[in-house]
C-alpha cells in the first residue's frame, strides 16, 4: 500500500506528462528492478534503451562515485579529463572527427539541425536550409526535433513548427527524390526507427541517399539515439549497414543511465560550428562523461558487443517461434537487442499483464511490442522472458 501512497503524492505534484504504471521502482541488480514492495520485474525496457548495463555495474558506480567526490561540473570555459577521454574513445571507435556533448537525445537532434542550416548556408548559399526526414520517425521534443519528428500525433496543438522540414516515406527512394531540391541541406533519418515500431532501414535505401547526399553535397545525418552504442552489436548501427553518415547523434545508452547525449561529425562538416555557434551549460560535464567513458570501455573491452549479437539472434528466434504460434504476431523486426513484435491487436492490455507477471515491456506505436533489454542480457533471462508473454499470448 506504500505504492498507492507515494503514486497520490506524485500525481499531487508531477506534471502529467506520461501514463505512468502504477509501480514506484527504487532498486536494480543486474537485469531486474525492483519495486518499493519489493516485487521483482526483468526489464525488457531498460529505462527506453538506457540502462546499458543493467543495474548495479561496479565499475560503472565506482567511476562515477570517484570523480564525483572531487568533480561533477566545470563548464566548458574550461577543459576537463574524462570529457577528452571519452570523446577520444567515440573518435577512435568511429567514422567521425569531432564530438559535442549535449544532455539528452533532443538537444543532440537540436545540434545537428543547427549544423545542417549552417552547412547550407556555408556552402550553398542563404536559401539552402531544409531538412527532410522521414514519416513516423522520432526525433525528440523539443520544437525544432518535435518539427523533424514525422508523426502529426506529437505535434498537434504546437503550431507554428520550424520552417522547412519535409518528410519523405521512410524506405521509398523515390519520396526522397520528389522533394530534394537545392534548398536541401540535409537529410536525417534513423537507421532503425525506434518509436515508430521499430522498423530497420533498407540498406539499399541508406545507400541510394548517401550516394544523393553525395552528390548534391549535403549532409546525411543519422539519429541513432536509440539505436546506437550497441544495442545492434555494433557500437553504432552505421557499421551494421556499412552505409556511412557525416552526422551522429546519440544518447539514451550512452550514460548507462547518467544523462549525457552527443552529436558527432566528420570532417566534411566538423568544423562548421566555431566558437559562439552552440553550447550547453551541463554539456560534456566530468560526471556525465566518466559514465560515458566507462559505458564505451565496458562495450568496447568487455565481449558485450558479441554478447548482444548473440543474444539478439537468440530472441529473435524466439520471437520467431512465437509468431508460429500466435497468428495475431504478425511481423518479428529488429537487429540485435532492438527487437519488435507488430500486432493485429492494440497491445495496452498484454504489456500490462506482462507487467503484473513480472515483465517489464513497452510498445512503440500502438500495436509493436518492442523489447530493448539491458545488453548483458543472458539466455536464461530471454527466456523467462518468452515464458511470461508466451503465458499472457495464450490468454488473449
Ligand atoms: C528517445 C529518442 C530521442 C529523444 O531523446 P531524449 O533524450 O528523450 O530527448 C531522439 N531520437 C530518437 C531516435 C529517440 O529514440
């Protein structure tokens, strides 16, 4: 009853901006939480794709733990350690020549059409400032990322948007064709759309806009905020398709479950921002990337990018098998451990019942299942998972 107390108390005082299950959480080990009646769940959401490596990572909380004690923010009038650190391990490990560190995945999507508009203009004169991104992405809240963000259900009641951003169906070549134009200065999508149902690019599409971009020399620009630092088994999902943006920008795992996001560029466009052209107060500060750093080390040094191809294999067929089974799965879709289950039904009732079993899940849109387990996620835990929705699929 402690929980109904404290969800009162919340409802009493926090915007309401979410529907919010009726549980309170106050421990994690590994890949469970716990709530503060100290029902235990395995968590397929990972705070949306964030919680990397799971709960209670010693090295993850020594790091931060140590350079809090002496340090947790300087601003970037002056230079600090893991801030260099971490953005040489993102430089070493990528295609990319310069980081900016911001706080969140908007502010990185924010960044990136700032630099997209100032590109344009570089290079192409005053007029050269649209965007295109695609329909039924997702990009953040912010208004300029809630404009770039293909789905009117998240925009209504917030005109006027940004100027110039035209949406192309995401997967069609030729929609992207019909509205370039010489006022495009960029073209932003995400590899693997996340909240819009967890739907993979083509890798004949990405192909067919770099080789556009190219030639009209703009920017191609991927918003991997979600699924980038190795939920695909590749420290970014560019390297799963072997097709190369000039732009990045990540967060949510980046941290570990500090807040930190980063937009990175190559040598095309990294030097388009100079002194005065963008900031971030919190941006880059020592506590956030020590968490960065050790969230790279860990998956870079530690197998957990071979542990997420395996074990994103392993659900998949799982997934896979469920599908045999439960003829309303209609499509299983995902690289490694950003999987999705599309429904013929709404799915608001199987995830709550999932829950109530023990299982945290979350859709993305109404009728995808999408599982984003932390990515140390083992065998045993993919199944216990399976079993709990299997048990729930057989009661709808
Ligand atoms: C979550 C998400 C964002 C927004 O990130 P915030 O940290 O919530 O601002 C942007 N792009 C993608 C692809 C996301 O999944």
């Amino acid at each position: 009853m402690a929980q109904d107390k404290w969800i009162e108390r919340g409802k009493n005082v926090i915007m309401n901006t979410y529907n919010r299950f009726p549980i309170t959480l106050s421990d994690g080990e590994g890949v469970y939480l716990k709530d503060i009646d100290g029902k235990k769940y395995l968590d397929f959401v990972s705070g949306i794709a964030v919680n990397s490596l799971g709960y209670k990572n010693q090295t993850l909380i020594n790091a931060l733990y140590n350079q809090m004690k002496n340090l947790i923010h300087c601003s970037n009038l002056y230079w600090n350690i893991p801030n260099i650190e971490a953005a040489e391990i993102l430089i070493k490990n990528s295609i990319f020549d310069k980081v900016f560190f911001c706080n969140s995945g908007a502010e990185a999507v924010e960044s990136a059409i700032k630099l997209a508009r100032k590109y344009g203009k570089k290079f192409h004169g005053e007029d050269c400032y649209e965007i295109i991104t695609m329909k039924q992405s997702f990009h953040g809240r912010t208004m300029g990322a809630i404009t770039a963000t293909g789905q009117s259900k998240y925009q209504k009641d917030l005109n006027p948007l940004l100027d110039g951003i035209l949406y192309a169906e995401y997967n069609n070549f030729e929609s992207v064709k019909k509205i370039i134009s010489n006022k495009t200065c960029a073209i932003l999508l995400e590899p693997i759309q996340g909240e819009g149902g967890i739907r993979p690019a083509d890798k004949e599409f990405l192909k067919n806009i770099r080789e556009l971009c190219d030639e009209k020399n703009i920017l191609l620009m991927y918003d991997e905020v979600q699924c980038g630092i190795g939920r695909t088994g590749y420290l970014f999902a560019y390297e799963a398709y072997e097709v190369f943006p000039d732009v990045i920008c990540l967060a949510k795992g980046l941290g570990g479950g500090f807040p930190i996001g980063a937009m990175m560029a190559n040598k095309k466009c990294s030097s388009v921002f100079q002194p005065g052209d963008h900031a971030s107060t919190f941006g880059g500060n020592p506590a956030a990337c020590t968490a960065a750093k050790i969230v790279l080390n860990t998956l870079i040094n530690d197998n957990i990018l071979k542990n997420v191809k395996e074990q994103g294999k392993y659900l998949r067929e799982k997934l896979l098998n469920l599908k045999e089974k439960f003829n309303i799965i209609i499509d299983v879709r995902g690289i490694g451990l950003m999987q999705g289950i599309e429904l013929s039904i709404p799915i608001g009732d199987i995830i709550k019942s999932c829950i109530e079993k023990g299982l945290l899940l979350v859709g993305a849109g109404s009728n995808v299942i999408r599982f984003v387990p932390p990515l140390i996620i083992k065998e045993n835990e993919i199944n216990e998972a399976i079993d709990i929705l299997e048990e729930v699929l057989k009661g709808v």
